[in-house]
C-alpha cells in the first residue's frame, strides 16, 4: 500500500509504504502514430521551406519588372530631350527668320510651342525615370537616391522557355512552383494528420514498474478527431486545385498577352517606325522646296515621337510579359525538389 492509503487506513506510514507506491511508466506508441508524427513534422519543415522560396519567387519577379521599367523610362528620357534640343534649335531658326522677315509671327509661334511641349514632356519622362529607380532601389533594399549601373542584358523574349507551349509551360509549373509546392506540403501534412487520428483510436499501452492500459472511450474511440482531420484534408485538397486551376489560367492569359505583345512590336519596327522615319525626312526636303508648311512638318515630327515612344513603351512591355511569364511558369526559380523527396498521393 503507499503512504496515503497508510495514513488513512491507521494514520501511520513508513518508507516502505513509500516505495511501494512509487510507480515508473513509459507509454508505447500505437500502431502507425510514430510514422505519422514524424511525416507531419517533415511536411511542416517542407511548407517552411516553400515559403521561403516563395518570398524568393516573388522577389526576383518583381525586381526584373522594375529593372525593365527603369530601362524603359530612361530610354523615353534620352530620346525625349534629344527631340527638345532638336526642337529647341528649330524654334530658334524660326525666331531669327521672323525678325529677318523670312518666316511669320505664327511659324515662330508654331515652333515655340512645340518646343513648350517636348520640355514638358521631358519633365514627366524625368519624373517617371526617377520613380523607377527609387522603385528599383526599394526592391534591392537600397536608399532610394543610390544609383545603380545597369547592364544591358539579354532581351527575355528570345529565353527558349518562351517557345514552348501554354500547356507545356503549365506541366513545369506544376512542379516548379513554390506556392503549389508549400500548398502540397500542407495537404500531405493533413494527410499524415488523418492518420495520426486514427492511430489513436487504439488503447494506449504503457510499460514500467508496471502495466498500464488506457481506453479511449470517453473519446468515442477518436472518432471525432478523425472526423476533424478528415474535413481539414478535403479542404486543403479543395485549395490545392483551385490553385492548380488558377495558375493554369494565369499562365495562359500571360501566354496570349506576350504573344500579342511580340507581333505588336514587331508591326512598330517593321511598319510604324520606318514610316514616320521616311515621312519626316520627305518633309523637311519638301519644306525646304516650300512644298509642304512648317505646322505639317511639326506634325509629322510630333508623329515621329510618338512612333519612338511607342516602340520602346512595347519592347518594355514584351519584356514585362515575357518575366512575368517565366515566373509564372517557374523558370525564374530552379525547381522544388518537394516532388522527388514523397511517394504520397498527389491530390491534382
């Protein structure tokens, strides 16, 4: 007897009744509750390091769209203030003609306000330049006034990814991801849950000085906890497909978008820009003839901008769209090795 059941049985007790009352146990695990525990926590640690790479992803995306931004915005700015000084001087042409007489009041006029005009979009373009750098700097985890040497890399659209198809590039997402990646880390996590729930609706057994048995009956035997684990698998399932369903469509739009974007940057270097170059030209010797009058040749110079503008504006945006599809895709990333490290079942 131990030393309670002594001292109220005749308010005596010894070392004896000490010893006798001690007890030493070690709980056994049940059939399959060891393997469970350690999948939910190798599947924990696998979610963990998804996010992370995740975080990577996202970061590496957004930095080469803010690179192609910067480019683009300071390429608008050379060609927009070399058009100003080629106006300016014009416009200065224009003033020393009025005052000899050879040129009238509105020619000059004309030519002043585009002049006006160029340095007004100079200042938006320089704004816009600034902007994207300090954009950049953000990204880089710089002060936004460090100014940071960029190198002209290869343009993204000739990458070979980009020849393949939609669904092609849809499949090596699918393994390349990080986002499905920590989602399919979290759904086999659930999954080891599941039977982790089921492991415990076995008596627990433990062993030491003694023998124990524990029922679990006032649990119904686990069957709500299975009930729970089960409702919170199908959910994550349900997630993982609607996330396997979204990025199919994502890549797919992305697809169509930089495909368009390359046949319109291709009609502007082929057609659109030749042509404003050529008519521009064609003008000034006509004007010089006295053919044609200085308002059609500021118009045609204004068009000539507006071709330039529009050629870099779709050169950056092809490749926008291009690194937007990449990362899209997981090419920006190496693959997720999650796949090769599990022979579980894969709830697409």
């Amino acid at each position: 007897m131990d030393v309670l059941a002594s001292q109220v049985v005749d308010g005596t007790s010894s070392p004896v009744d000490a010893l006798s009352g001690f007890g030493l146990m070690f709980p056994l695990l049940r059939p399959g509750e060891r393997g469970a525990r350690v999948g939910i926590a190798e599947w924990g640690a696998e979610e963990a390091r998804c996010r992370v790479r995740v975080l990577e992803w996202s970061l590496t995306r957004d930095i080469h769209l803010a690179f192609e931004e910067v480019r683009a915005a300071e390429l608008l700015f050379a060609q927009t203030q070399a058009v100003a000084e080629l106006a300016e001087s014009t416009s200065a042409y224009f003033e020393r003609a009025k005052e000899a007489g050879a040129a009238t009041a509105i020619q000059a006029n004309l030519a002043l306000g585009e002049l006006q005009a160029l340095r007004l979009d100079s200042i938006h373009a320089e704004a816009r330049a600034r902007e994207a750098r300090q954009g950049l700097n953000a990204l880089l985890g710089l002060p936004p006034v460090t100014l940071v040497e960029l190198s002209r890399e290869e343009d993204p659209s000739g990458a070979e990814a980009l020849q393949a198809s939609a669904e092609e590039l849809t499949s090596h997402a699918l393994q390349a991801r990080p986002d499905l990646a920590a989602l399919l880390a979290r759904y086999q996590a659930s999954e080891q849950g599941v039977r982790l729930a089921i492991s415990k609706q076995f008596p627990q057994i433990a062993l030491g000085t003694g023998i124990g048995l524990t029922l679990p009956f006032f649990s119904r035997f686990g069957r709500p906890a299975i009930q729970t684990a089960m409702a919170k698998r199908e959910q994550l399932n349900r997630e993982f497909t609607a996330a396997v369903h979204s990025a199919r469509q994502e890549i797919a739009a992305l697809h169509t978008l930089w495909q368009f974007a390359e046949r319109e940057v291709q009609l502007v270097e082929t057609a659109l820009l030749p042509n404003a170059e050529q008519s521009l030209e064609l003008s000034r010797q006509a004007f010089e003839q006295g053919e044609v009058t200085l308002l059609e040749t500021l118009a045609l110079q204004r068009a000539l901008i507006q071709a330039r503008t529009r050629h870099t504006e779709t050169r950056a945006e092809r490749s926008k769209r291009a690194w937007a599809l990449l990362a899209a895709s997981g090419w920006l990333l190496g693959a997720s090795d999650t796949h090769a490290t599990t022979d579980e079942e894969d709830p697409r």
